[in-house]
C-alpha cells in the first residue's frame, strides 16, 4: 500500500502538477539519443521533463538520484536517516512523515534536480539561470570564473559555479544548509555536501543529467549515479506553484493520508 499512500502524497506535488500547469504539449515518447552536434553542445535553453523511467513503482522518473548506487552511511548519516520519515518508499507510514515539504520549505539539489517536474535553462553572459515549476524556485549558476567561496554561508539551494568541459556543462556547488534529504526516501544532505552535475544535450530534443554527491558526513564514498535523460518540451512553459501551508494541510486531511489507509478486511 505504500506506493498507493505515494501517490495521493505526491499527487499534488508529483503526478498531477505537470498536467494541470500551463503547459500545452504532450511528452513525446521516448526515443534513442544521438550524439550530440557541435551546434548544440554548449547550448542547454529551453524547458526539459524527465523521461518517466523509474525504478519505484507508482512513482515516475525518480532515479536521477539512484538508491541502488548509494554508498553506506556513515554513523551520523544513518541516525538522521532514521530519523527521516518519507512520503514515498517502503519506509512510509502514513500519517508519520516529516518531509521537510510538509512545512513548505523549498526543495534545493539535489532533491530538487530528482523531482519528475520541469524546469527550464536559460544562458545569459555569466550565469545560467534554473527556474524550478515545483514550488516556483529559481537557481544562478555563475559561469563567469569565479571559483567557489571558501567558507559559504549555508542555504537551501548553495552556491554553485559552472563551466563547460568540452561538450559537458559542470557544475560545482557547495554551502547547503543540513535541513533538507537528497532524495524524496529521507537519504540526508549534510552542510559538507559538494554536488556535481554533469549536463549534456545529445541532440536537440534530449539532454543528459548526471548526479554525483559528495558527502564524507553522511556518506562513506562518493554517490555517483547514472545519467537521466531529460526532453525538450518546447510547447511548455513554467507555471507557477507555490507551496501554500494551509491548502497542503487541507489536501493531506482531504487526500493524502485517507488514501494510505488499508481497506478494512471483510
């Protein structure tokens, strides 16, 4: 019943927003990815969905962050993955969660990168610009040589600086708070986190996003996953979806937790 309890949980947040956003597209459907032609390789604008491949039943496309590639935890990673109560994932229970989103904090990376919603690029002199439609988040990406900051004050979203390397867009981000999971199944994020994505448009319509966390507080290696290809929705646009705490109280009395109750046995 956990993934029947995900889906009302997410519902709102997950399955349903893509649809009732404006957007005016259909997804095409997967396809094979060419390499990519020097014209396009250091040019990433436009709005891009998830592929819905994922490896958790009910729950589409969530695996840009990949469980099956997590590395142990560390001492420290496994008491607050205990006390990480998730939404979604075999561990739910409903009526228990504590994901940070209940309360309406924003979701940052990379989280926020693993969330089947869209979200759109846009180059400009120095910086790329990421608007996020899930909770109308926005992130800078400094691209204008700077190097990261030594001693970052922690943030929700961090500090991030991107160059490319040949036809991959690498970004490096540091100085994120502890408040927020790396995933929506309660896997932590420390303050020692050092995020690296590594983008790259195979051809126009399919970019390549790959996740690799850094974490010697709560991990005991690197998490490297596999690389998520994302589609060009060119039809689409982000709408705009705040998180509002009473009508999420309202829906999870309405929905969510009725919905993650087993039917009574006859």
């Amino acid at each position: 019943m956990w993934y029947i309890s995900a889906l009302a949980a997410m519902g709102m947040n997950l399955v349903f927003g893509p649809m009732l956003c404006a957007q005016s597209s259909k997804s095409s459907d997967t396809m094979p990815a060419p390499i990519a032609t020097p014209a396009l390789s250091h040019d990433l604008s436009g709005v891009w969905m998830q592929y819905p491949d994922g490896d958790v039943p009910g729950v589409p496309g969530m695996n840009a962050v990949n469980n099956r590639t997590r590395p142990p935890l560390t001492p420290w990673g496994k008491a607050k993955f205990a006390e990480a109560k998730p939404l979604v994932g075999p561990r739910a229970v409903p009526g228990e969660e504590n994901n940070p989103e209940l309360r309406c904090e924003p979701d940052g990376p990379p989280k926020l990168l693993n969330l089947p919603n869209p979200f759109e690029i846009i180059q400009i002199p120095g910086r790329v610009l990421m608007f996020f439609e899930l909770g109308h988040i926005w992130r800078t990406v400094w691209t204008d040589g700077r190097a990261l900051p030594k001693d970052p004050d922690p943030t929700y979203l961090g500090y991030s600086v991107g160059k490319w390397e040949g036809d991959t867009f690498v970004v490096d981000t540091i100085g994120f708070n502890d408040k927020l999971w790396d995933d929506s199944y309660g896997n932590p994020r420390s303050d020692a986190t050092h995020l690296t994505e590594r983008y790259r448009r195979l051809n126009h319509d399919t970019l390549e996003m790959q996740i690799i966390i850094d974490d010697p507080k709560a991990y005991t290696k690197t998490w490297v996953s596999p690389p998520k290809l994302h589609k060009l929705e060119p039809g689409w646009e982000i709408a705009e979806w705040f998180c509002v705490l009473e009508e999420d109280n309202a829906y999870d009395q309405a929905v969510r937790k009725p919905a993650g109750v087993a039917p009574a046995t006859k």
